[in-house]
C-alpha cells in the first residue's frame, strides 16, 4: 500500500529564527494524521530542525544533494553529511534545479542512485513547460524524465522512490493543474512504470502533486485516486496553511 504524504517546499526562505517560529508552530498544531508529513527547510537550517521536531510526526527532508561522495564541490552537500544529521530523504529533480542550475536528466540520474546507494528516500520530481502543455507534448516529456533519470534504478530500490509531479507552469503562479489534469497525468505516470517495471511497482509508488496547492484547492486535488498527497511551496511557509492542507488529504 503506497502512503499519503504532504511535503513543505521551503526553497531559500526562512532564515534561522524564522525557521524555529515555524517548526514550533507547526508541531503544536499539527493534527493527528495517517499521512506522512515531510518539510525541507534550506540546508543551514536542517540540523536544528532534525534537533528540534518529533520525527515521528514531521519527517525533516533535503531540497538537493550531490552525487558525489565527497571532495572537491564547492558549496555542495553529499549524502553522507545529511544521513550524518538524521536526514535520510532528499528532494532530487525539482524544475527551479534544472531551470536554475542547469540539472540535467544525467546529472539527476547521478544523484537518484548515489542517494538509493545510500539507501536514502528520493523525492524525485519532474513536470513539463507551459510550452509543452500548450504544444500537447507533456505526456512525452513526462515520459523521458522518468527514462532518463529513473528507470534505469534497479526495481528492488523503488520502495525509497516517491514521485512528485510539478507542472512548471503552476508553480508559484497560482495556476494550478485541474484535479482532472493532475490525475489524468498521474495515472499516465502509473502506466509509464507498469510498462517499464510492473504494476505492483507502480501501484506501490507514492506520487504527489506540486503546483500551486493552496488550502482551497487541496480537498479536491487530492481526491483524485491516483494523487497521494502534495508537494507544498508558498502554502508551506504559512503554519496554518500547510496544516489546512495536511488535514485535506
Ligand atoms: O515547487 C513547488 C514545490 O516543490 C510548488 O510551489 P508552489 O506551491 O509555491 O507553487
């Protein structure tokens, strides 16, 4: 059985007061759920937070690491250093990495199997551009993210795979994918892994939406049977608001 899972996106916000505002609030008013509750403060901020969270409440998770074990990277983290800190979940793939920082599928299939060698959680994201919406080309880009960077994982590392599927275009716009786009996509997803893998493979993975999920558009995103719950940017910085969408899923 693949498990609900609401993530917090916090990108490069929250200094390291605020971040401790934040992590506070949130674990005295987080409600009691089934779902899987993860945020990924930046990386200054992640050992405190590991510090200072019920983990068995709130998971804390990476926004990115590097493939490499260790060595010369300037300004980079490997896994290592965050499993040293009781992070074992790292966020891989998100677009703002391969539209700012030049990610590419072979750099991203690099960092999903160096974090699966570690036995680390991927948290691998992927979504098409506006222009391949508009151009009816998403399903095809959808399809070669996943080939590039994903299926060449050998099928017994899927359980530490979960997928999050962020149209570029919803993101931090405010436009959101319909309920109707997201699971309409979410079950190509399924049958793309069915066809590379199997369907017990595919049926097990966990695949959240991102994009603009806000308080009033949860309940009905995530009643879509294929959507296992969210990846959370702007809501997500707002305790109460990325409490409201915890209790939609
Ligand atoms: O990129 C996202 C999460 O990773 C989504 O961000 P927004 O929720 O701000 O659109």
């Amino acid at each position: 059985m693949r498990s609900k899972i609401v993530a917090g996106n916090w990108k490069m916000n929250k200094n390291n007061a605020e971040t401790e505002v934040l992590l506070a609030e949130l674990s005295a008013k987080l409600p009691d759920t089934n779902a899987e509750v993860m945020v990924a403060p930046t990386f200054v901020n992640l050992a405190a937070a590991v510090q200072n969270l019920d983990s068995s409440k709130i998971e804390v998770i990476a926004q990115n690491m590097h493939f490499a074990e260790n060595g010369a990277y300037t300004g980079e983290i490997s896994a290592d250093m965050l499993l040293n800190i009781g992070i074992d979940t790292v966020i891989i793939g998100h677009s703002e990495r391969r539209a700012y920082f030049g990610e590419t599928d072979e750099i991203l299939a690099k960092k999903v199997q160096a974090a699966l060698a570690k036995n680390m959680r991927v948290m691998f994201c992927f979504g098409e551009e506006l222009q391949d919406r508009k151009s009816d080309n998403h399903f095809k880009v959808v399809e070669s993210q996943l080939k590039n960077a994903l299926f060449s994982v050998d099928a017994s590392a899927w359980k530490n795979i979960i997928l999050a599927y962020e149209p570029v275009w919803a993101i931090g716009t405010g436009e959101t994918a319909s309920p109707e786009q997201a699971q309409e996509m979410h079950a190509f997803i399924r049958q793309t892994i069915t066809k590379a893998y199997d369907t017990a493979i595919a049926n097990n993975v966990s695949i959240l939406y991102g994009g603009s999920v806000k308080p009033n558009n949860a309940v009905e995103i995530f009643s879509k049977p294929d959507v296992d719950g969210g990846l959370i940017g702007g809501a997500s910085l707002v305790a109460d608001d990325f409490i409201a969408i915890v209790k939609a899923i």
